[in-house]
C-alpha cells in the first residue's frame, strides 16, 4: 500500500510538472525599470554638403537636446547624404524627428507615411538662373531653346527650377541637362557647358562676388593640379585674373517655403510640444548664434496649410 502511495504521489507531481511548462505564468519584478522608448532623430543636409557623423552631431545637438527634452528620452542621431538611405528611413518609420533640407522628401514623408508637420525654417528659397557675363541672354525670355543645367534630377533645386520652368513655359522649350553638385552647375556655365544654370542663393552670390565661383573646393584643386603638372603657369594666372571678375544672375524665382521638421507616428501625439519648445528656443536671444551657425537665421515658425500643400506637391 505504501508503494502505491509512493507511486501516486510521484505521478502527481509529473503532470503538475507537465502543466505548468506547458502554461508557464509570468513573472514581474516590480523593482524592474521602466525601458523609456528610444527615438532617432534625423538630419539631411542634402547630396552637396559632406560632413561626417561625429561633426554633424556636434553641430545640431542644441536642437537634439531640445527634442531630447521634451520626449524625455535621448535620441539617435543619424546624418544622411544620400536620397535612397533617407527615403528608405522615411517609408520604414524609422526616423522619428527629422529636418530634411531637401523638403521634398519631407512632403513625401506628409504626404505618403503620415508624417506631421512640426516647424518650418523661416525664410524662403529664391531660385536663380545664373549666365556668364558675356552671354547676349538677357531676360529669362531669352532662355527659349537655350540648355539650361540644373543640379541632381533628384535635388530639391532641380526639382524647383522645372517647376518654375512649367509655371513660366518657354517657347521652344529649353533643353534641361543635369550635374550632380550646384558648383558644378557654375563650372559648366563659365566654361560653356551650358547656356545657364539654376542655383541656390547662397551659390548665386558667390557667382556674383566672387566671379568664377567654380573656383573654389575639389574642382579648383583638380584644374590646378592639372595645371601645375603641365607647367601651365600662364593659364593658372589666367584663370585667377578670371576669378576676379563679377558674373550675372539673370533671373530670380519667386519665394518658396524653407525647410521642415516633421515627426513621425510614434510622435505624432507629442508633436505639438515638441513645435512649442522650438519655437521657444528659436525666440530665445541667447540662441540666435547657436541657430545661425545652423544657417537659421529667421528661426522657426509655423507650418501653415499653403506651406505643407507646396511640400506635399513637390515628390
């Protein structure tokens, strides 16, 4: 009798066994920590300005730190100079705050991903049809059947140079060729390449300043070294007298909305605090180097329905 009960006993205890690996239950500790999510926060200068992950972080962490605060949580930072990675990150969600220079890309973000506008840079872009100085073009009537180079078929500057190209059309139409940087935009134009060019403000001025505005980073530094090799030294000097004279800007665009940040869906709840603290830090005194130094010279201000239709419009 004794083993029967010895027997039933041990039974027992291998079905309790048996059910409870087969319904384990869940244990919580209550002293755990509660994980804060983790966003990541996204900057795209665009495919012109180079920079490497370490210096741009530096550069923007005022803003991070702001974002930081007002979710609670650190962000990643994560710098993009590439069109396919951004956009990838974009339709992925996996950019949760994000300043996208080329807005384009930031209205498809609204547009296609659901996406929510947070501030707008202030301030506007001015397109420019740039000529050389000794061009018979003389009005932007004048451009009809003329080649005109814009920057990357994918860069916010050509996309807007053909829309204001179909908003004023030209007959006949001009002949549209592409160069992957805008300062390779002023090279083809002073050296014939192309009839005009389209270019930033900022490129524009530098046209005009500084004449030869080609002149200037890795395509001066090849020519010369080109040069050099050769012992052309009477053409270096050609080219530096070149340099020096004024070129033109024939034609402005009409003004359109800067740059956006936009939040994702893991944010869109908290968007608007986050449109607060940066319109607080913007209105802050003591933070107009810190924004200048990130070419925000007019601070932020709110994105209106006309402004997120024109992002919205462009991809």
């Amino acid at each position: 009798m004794q083993r029967i009960k010895l027997s039933l006993f041990a039974a027992s205890l291998l079905v309790y066994a048996a059910a409870s690996y087969a319904n384990p239950k869940q244990v919580t500790n209550p002293n755990a920590a509660v994980v804060a999510p983790t966003f990541q926060f996204c900057i795209m200068e665009g495919v012109g300005k180079q920079q490497n992950q370490g210096e741009a972080e530096a550069m923007w962490e005022p803003l991070q730190q702001v974002v930081n605060k007002t979710l609670g949580a650190k962000t990643r930072f994560n710098l993009y100079q590439n069109f396919a990675l951004i956009e990838r990150d974009i339709k992925d969600q996996n950019c949760d705050i994000a300043l996208i220079k080329p807005v384009h890309y930031a209205g498809m973000a609204m547009r296609e991903y659901g996406y929510e506008p947070v501030v707008q840079v202030g301030g506007a872009y001015v397109g420019n049809f740039i000529v050389h100085r000794d061009s018979k073009i003389k009005s932007y009537e004048d451009l009809a059947g003329k080649t005109i180079m814009l920057p990357d078929e994918k860069s916010l500057q050509s996309l807007l140079a053909k829309r204001y190209i179909k908003e004023h059309p030209l007959n006949p139409p001009p002949v549209i060729k592409h160069t992957r940087l805008q300062e390779t935009v002023l090279y083809s134009v002073e050296t014939g390449l192309a009839d005009a060019g389209w270019v930033n403000p900022t490129l524009a001025a530098q046209w005009v300043d500084k004449g030869s505005g080609w002149m200037t980073g890795a395509i001066r530094e090849s020519v010369i070294q080109s040069l050099e090799k050769n012992n052309d030294t009477r053409r270096i000097e050609e080219l530096k007298e070149e340099a020096a004279k004024k070129q033109r800007i024939l034609h402005k665009s009409d003004p359109y909305p800067y740059w956006v940040v936009v939040a994702s869906k893991k944010v869109n709840g908290r968007s608007g605090q986050i449109r607060q603290a940066l319109l607080q830090f913007a209105q802050d005194p003591a933070n107009k180097a810190t924004l200048e130094g990130l070419g925000i010279k007019k601070g932020f201000i709110e994105v209106d329905d006309k402004a997120r239709k024109f992002y919205e419009s462009l991809i």
